[in-house]
C-alpha cells in the first residue's frame, strides 16, 4: 500500500530537538542547514552592528537575528540570518509571524542554492519587501526589492566598495571591514 507524503508543519519543527541545525520549511518540506562556519559569523556580527545603529537612528523596525523563527504560512518557517520586522503585532513568543521588511541571508556553499533559489521564490511569493544576499566568499552584496510578487535586482556591491541600499536611506554599507578575514 503506497503511503501519501505528509507536509510538515511549524508544529512538527517545535517537537525537533536542538541539535545546533537549522531546520526549516518551505511549502512542507524540510531544510537542514548545519552551524554556519566562522566567516560568516563575523560578517552577521559586523552586518548586524551596522543595521541595529540604523534601525535605532531612523526608528525603522526591530532586527533580528538567527536563530529567530519567521512563520510565514503553517507550512513556510524560516532562519534567516538577519531580519529587520516594521510591525510590532508580527512579534510573538514563537518568532516573527508576518512578513518582515527585509531579509538577510549570507551566503555559504551549503546555503547557496537554497538561498538564492527555493528561500528566495517564497519570500516574495508571501511578501518579504527587501532580500538582500551576502556572499562572503565572492564579497559581494545584492539588494533585492520585492515587484509584485518576485524580487528585481536593485543594487549590487562587489570588493571594497561603499555603496546605499534603496529604500534605506542614509545607510552606508562599506564592504571592506565587512568582508574582512575572507579568503
């Protein structure tokens, strides 16, 4: 007798065990990413200084960082690495439960097609505003603007390079103390 597949649920991740994994859902199905490695810690520590200052100045939302649930649908959880909230209401115990403003996911060799792929999609799809895409090991950093229901490159850095995302204005993002200790 053939067994249908089950879609997993938020409910089914709160009953996972803490391992130091990160587990996610997207559609029902489950993600595992393991810890992220040192690099990319520095560059979540340094990202995170730099949008905790901006958020206080400009009272823009709460940011958050992983690892801090986002519930999107039942069948849609994510960890992001960064996320910045507007919405007050979307804070609960459990996590961020609505769309955040923006979403910041560096980049590793076993988060990339995820990332830029399959997260991505449904992200826009369930109306995250801003995804932006940190690449340690290229030292790059693309900002994404959701349109419609999809995102549209709207600004990308490389090197050491200062540059303005859209739609944060008076944010300035120098990408060499950002990057470095990279390869």
């Amino acid at each position: 007798m053939a067994h249908l597949k089950r879609k997993l649920e938020y409910s089914d991740l709160e009953a996972t065990p803490d391992d130091g994994k990160r587990y996610e859902l997207v559609r029902g199905d489950l993600l595992v990413t393991p810890s992220p490695r040192t690099l990319h810690q520095r560059v979540s520590m340094r990202l995170t200084q730099l949008l905790h200052a901006y958020c206080e100045e400009h009272g823009t939302g709460e940011l958050f960082v992983a690892p801090t649930d986002v519930i999107l649908t039942p069948q849609d959880v994510f960890v992001p690495d960064l996320l910045v909230t507007a919405a007050t209401a979307d804070v609960t115990e459990r996590g961020i439960e609505g769309a955040p403003r923006l979403v910041v996911e560096i980049l590793s060799p076993s988060t990339q097609k995820n990332d830029r792929n399959i997260k991505a999609v449904r992200y826009a799809e369930l109306g995250v505003e801003h995804f932006w895409l940190v690449d340690p090991a290229d030292q790059t950093f693309e900002c994404y603007r959701r349109v419609d229901d999809a995102f549209e490159l709207a600004t990308e850095a490389k090197g050491d390079a200062h540059f303005e995302p859209p739609d944060w204005p008076g944010l300035i993002i120098d990408l060499s103390p950002l990057f470095r200790n990279a390869p």
